[in-house]
C-alpha cells in the first residue's frame, strides 16, 4: 500500500468503528502517582493505563458537574494548570489528560498515523470515566474534538470552545494563506509525513500561539511541546467532517483576536451556526490559557457556566 493509500484509508475511517474498537493498547495499571496539597485544593497526577490525567479537586466544592479539558495539536494536560488552578479556587473540581504521544502520555500509534477518531475514542473513554456528564473544554483541534463527541458520541451539559478549530474547515484561512506564514516547515511536514516541523523552533512556536507578555517564556513553551500528525489537520475538512445540523448542549466559543492561526471573523461565523454564545478576547493570541489574560477570561467562562446553572 502506497503512503498516499493508507493516509486515504486512515482518513476515511468509520467512526463509529473506531469508537467501538478497543484502541488504548498501553500497559495497564497505574505506574505513576504524586499529590501536592495547596491552600484551595489538591493537585493529582497520575499516568494510569498509559494515559497522563492531571486532577484539581477543591477543598470547598462549590459545583458537582466536572470539568474536562482537551488540549489541542502538540500540547498536553500541561497547557491547562493557569485555569484548573482559577476554577479549583472557584469550587470546580477539573481533569486534564494528555492524548497518546502527548505530554508524559504514552507512544501508542505512531505519531503519523493518529487521527481525530482515534484522538476521540481517547476523549469519549476520559468522558465515561467521570461520575457525571462534564463542561468540556476543547482548545484548537481540542475545540475540533468537542465538535466531533458532540455528532458522534452525544450530548454535553455544555461545552467550551476555545480558539477551537471551526465549524466546517480548521481556520477560516486559506491554504496560501497557511502556506505562506511558513513555507519550510510546510515543505519540511510534507518531506516527515508530521506536522511537528511546524513548531521546530521557539520562535516558530511563540509566533503561532503566544503573544508578548504571555505566562510562558518562547523557550519555556517550547519545551513543553510535542509531536504532532499531519492527518489530523486533513481531516477536519469535507470530505471527512461535516458538522452536526443541531447541538443541543449550549455552547461559549472563545475567539482570540490575536489568532495567527485561526480567523477571528471564521470563528464568529462558526459560532453563530452553532447558535453558541461569541467572545473576542482582545489582545490575545492562540494559547488563550496561557497568555497575560488567561485570568480574566477564565472569569468569563466561570460567569457563563453559573449564569447557566450547571450544577
């Protein structure tokens, strides 16, 4: 089978079957566990079952429904410590975990063979796991993940979208558009069969998520980033994704207008086919979590969930 074939097939994969399909094939068993004790709440780490899950419980519980946090292309659970801090001290109790290959999660299927429907069964099995239906959060193609539970798994007490890839395509941006931000690494993914050259350099990195001022150095950010599949930013597109005509749970999108990668004005017009409430948040770029604002719209996304009365 030639690469072009078994990229087609990959693509075009049933959904449903992944979803059905047994796919976590690390060893299992929990093979690292740590606590920290802060003042508000408890931090927990483990890596059980190949799969890295970073839990802020509060002391003083204000709020049953979790929150669950899905990172994006290249991040992990690491990406979420400034808002799972901000809601543990506002009494949510929140779970991030890192896909395989991601942060100290596990290599399972080579990075170049991972797709949005294996990313999903990963996703779907964190939801199950859960005593309650949570707030899912998505972050980029985290935000794609949440679309894609949302028509293939089912329904949410709400869902988060920040910065999230869009409704129909991943930016709003056209492909010349992407290609000339970055001609070499576009040339360098082709050559590696990842889109991990994309983010080979600090300044690269800053470039596509922060801005000046943001919580994380250049070099610290950088750091902490990962590889990531080219397939996944193939196949949030027609032929292979068309979103759900109607979701039921009520949404917030987050747009940052200081996106280099996804359209502010895209993700306006994404959010009003969903019919989901559309903040711009100034001054910020991709990684709203980790920019100089991150407080404050953590404050907006904890104003809209108790506006809502989420349990």
């Amino acid at each position: 089978m030639t690469d072009r074939e078994w990229q087609t097939k990959l693509l075009s994969a049933d959904v449903h079957h992944t979803l059905c399909t047994e796919t976590n094939e690390a060893p299992p068993g929990l093979t690292l566990e740590s606590t920290e004790e802060r003042d508000a709440f408890t931090v927990s780490r483990t890596l059980s079952d190949g799969i890295e899950r970073v839990v802020y419980s509060p002391r003083r519980r204000a709020y049953q429904t979790p929150l669950l946090l899905q990172h994006g292309m290249w991040h992990g659970a690491w990406c979420w410590a400034p808002w799972q801090a901000l809601f543990a001290e506002w009494g949510w109790e929140s779970h991030a975990f890192s896909l395989p290959g991601h942060g100290t999660s596990l290599v399972q299927r080579p990075i170049a063979q991972c797709t949005l429907d294996y990313y999903l069964y990963f996703l779907k099995a964190e939801v199950q796991r859960l005593s309650r239906p949570p707030v899912l959060m998505g972050h980029s193609m985290g935000g794609a993940l949440t679309q894609w539970y949302l028509k293939y798994v089912g329904d949410l007490p709400a869902a988060v979208l920040v910065a999230s890839w869009l409704s129909h395509d991943l930016s709003g941006h056209s492909p010349l558009h992407a290609l000339m931000r970055d001609p070499w690494g576009f040339l360098l993914m082709a050559r590696s069969g990842t889109a991990t050259p994309l983010i080979r350099t600090a300044r690269r990195a800053a470039e596509m998520f922060i801005t000046a001022g943001a919580l994380l150095s250049p070099e610290a950010l950088h750091a902490n980033l990962g590889p990531e599949s080219r397939l996944v930013i193939l196949q949030h597109h027609a032929p292979f994704w068309s979103p759900p005509p109607r979701v039921n749970a009520p949404l917030l999108w987050l747009a940052a207008e200081k996106d280099t990668l996804i359209s502010a004005q895209g993700a306006a017009r994404a959010a009003a086919f969903y019919k989901a409430t559309f903040v711009l948040v100034k001054d910020t770029g991709h990684d709203v979590m980790l920019e100089e604002s991150s407080a404050s719209t953590a404050n907006t996304v904890h104003e809209w969930l108790t506006e809502r009365d989420i349990p």
